[in-house]
C-alpha cells in the first residue's frame, strides 16, 4: 500500500486560505498569521514556491499579504491598550552618476526622521527609526524575507537595534533605498500617494546630508513595505548578471559567429507572477535541429505590482551596450495552475 503524504498544519492552513480567498471569503489577518509562521520556521522558500504556481490575481494578492506579514509586526502591550504596530517601510531614490569610491550614501537618522514624519504625515506619537545608509540593490540581494522579519519583529519587541545590512556593496543600477522603521502606529497602511511639495521636500533634505541621491522629485514614489524594495533589487541585480555572463559568452565567440548569433529573449509578459528568465545563442547558420549554441542558467524574478513587468526590455538594453544587435523575444506564458 502506498503511503499518503500529509501536510504539515501550516501547510494545509495556507492552502485552505488560498482556496476561501478564490471563492471570495478569504481571511487576510489569519493569511498573514500563517505567512508569519512560516518565515518564523525559516520556510520563505515553501512560500514562494506557492507563488509560482498560482495564477495572476492570486499570486499578487499572496505577496501582497506576504510583503505585510514580513514587515508589520503586532506590538505585544497590555490587555487593556489598542493595537499597536511596528512597519519596516523603504523608498526608492535616484542616484547621481559616477559615484565615488568607497561608498558614503549615509544619512543623519535622526534629521531624516524628522523629515519622514513631517512629509509622510505620519501619527502623532509614532516613532521613526532610520537605517543610517543608503542601501544598494547588490546589498539588498543578500536580504530575504525572514531576515527582515527577524528585524523588525526585534524592534517590536524593544531588542537592541542592529543594522539591517552589514555592508555596502556598489549598485547594478542607479537607485538606492531608504530603510526606515515606523513604531506605535494604529494599523499597518503607509501612504498611498505623495504631494509634489512633500516629494521636493524629501528629496531637498536628502540630498543636503547625501549628495550621492540625485536631486528628482518627480522619480520619488510613495513609500512601500520593504519586501518590495528588496524583490524590486534583487530582480535589478539578477537581470543585471544575466546579460553580463549572456554578453561574455557572446564576446567570446569567434567573430564571425558572433556578427550572426541572434539572442533569444526568454521572458514573461504580465503582472504577478513568479517566474523564470532566461537567454540562449543561437547560430542561424546552423540547422534547427542543432538548437542553441549557449543556453543560460535560469533567473528567477517576481513580477508583482514591482516596475519589472517585461524583464526583457532591461535585457535589451544592457545587452544592446554591450554590442549585442541581434534579438528574438519569446513570451512564456505562466500556466494559471
């Protein structure tokens, strides 16, 4: 007799949630209680192998729910008091060009508070905490969900503060993050736009303490929970190496191989999805039958409500600098199942 595998419990409760949730009755605090569990038993992974098997709409509505469960932390107070929580929030900046070496990027925590609190309009009584530095997106690729789990539920539970990163490294790209912690507030919204004099004020108080932040208002958004700025830079960092090692690989060919190799895009169209990027060489000269000279390694990039919607336009352009001119895009769609 074959034996049956059975689920853990937080297994089963995460896909019992996702089914109420496609028949419209899904509980989203008890959603993010699971989540919670889960990255407390270091299975981040379990959760984003959910993600890249579920269709569009429910994909992003799980990392939505994920993104919130990793960096909102209920405060534990008395019986008596109102609920209480704890945001670890980012915002993306513009970087100027030609940045010097070491890296600065730093900031005074206590003066950029006072402008998040004053620009964000945030509660009275809430208590900003900012991360010293600017973080790079290589930086950030060294994060993962449970890592700012752990950090901010430190923080709600009044544990000495450590950085979030131990060290800088330098950008693929040319934006930085601004990491910063919200303490004490009523619930767990952050603000869902941002006024044009609340954005020139903010970018003018950046740049006075870090003048590697370009000065461009009109670039900032309305801050987000931090696992989107680390997905967002991560995804960066991993399209970045793809169309390095696809551009080596294409400059070592022999010249005239190289002048008719045409690069195979292999990506994904569309929102909300967790999904694998790709890229091959192909000879045309070649009979079909022989298929790609190189095949890359796949990246994995997660496309929900992140500005990476078609990783493909990143890798033409990098791929275009580096010399490559010939291309074919191949859309995969992601099966809704």
């Amino acid at each position: 007799m074959s034996s049956w595998y059975r689920p853990d419990p937080l297994t089963r409760d995460l896909i019992h949630l996702i089914n109420a949730r496609r028949h419209d009755h899904g509980d989203s605090e008890l959603a993010i209680e699971v989540l919670q569990a889960l990255l407390d038993q270091e299975r981040e992974h379990d959760v984003l192998t959910v993600l890249a098997a579920l269709d569009e709409s429910m994909a992003e509505w799980l990392f939505d729910l994920l993104a919130e469960a990793s960096c909102a932390v209920l405060i534990e107070g008395q019986p008596e008091d109102k609920d209480t929580y704890a945001i670890l929030a980012a915002l993306e900046l513009p970087l100027q060009a030609n940045l010097p070496a070491p890296l600065g990027l730093k900031l005074d925590p206590i003066a950029t508070a006072d402008l998040l609190r004053k620009h964000l309009h945030l509660s009275i009584g809430s208590v900003v905490n900012v991360e010293p530095r600017l973080l790079t997106d290589t930086t950030l690729d060294f994060l993962s969900l449970q890592k700012m789990h752990e950090h901010i539920t430190g923080v709600a539970s009044s544990q000495r503060r450590l950085p979030i990163a131990a060290r800088l490294h330098p950008p693929v790209e040319s934006t930085a993050f601004l990491f910063f912690e919200i303490v004490g507030v009523p619930d767990t919204d952050l603000p869902k736009a941002l006024q044009e004099e609340d954005c020139q004020g903010l970018i003018q108080g950046i740049v006075s303490q870090c003048p590697e932040v370009s000065s461009a208002p009109h670039m900032l958004e309305a801050p987000s929970y931090a696992a989107y700025a680390m997905f967002d830079a991560q995804n960066a960092v991993r399209l970045h190496r793809l169309a390095d090692e696809t551009a080596a690989v294409w400059h070592d060919l022999e010249v005239p191989v190289r002048s008719r190799t045409i690069v195979h895009l292999h990506t994904q169209c569309g929102n909300g999805v967790y999904m694998p990027v790709w890229t091959d060489l192909f000879d045309p000269d070649l009979p079909e039958d022989h298929g790609p000279i190189w095949t890359s390694p796949d990246v994995w990039v997660f496309t929900a409500d992140l500005p990476i919607e078609w990783p493909g336009e990143m890798l033409t352009n990098r791929l275009l600098a580096e010399g490559c001119a010939r291309f074919e895009n191949h859309i995969v769609e992601a099966p809704e199942n």
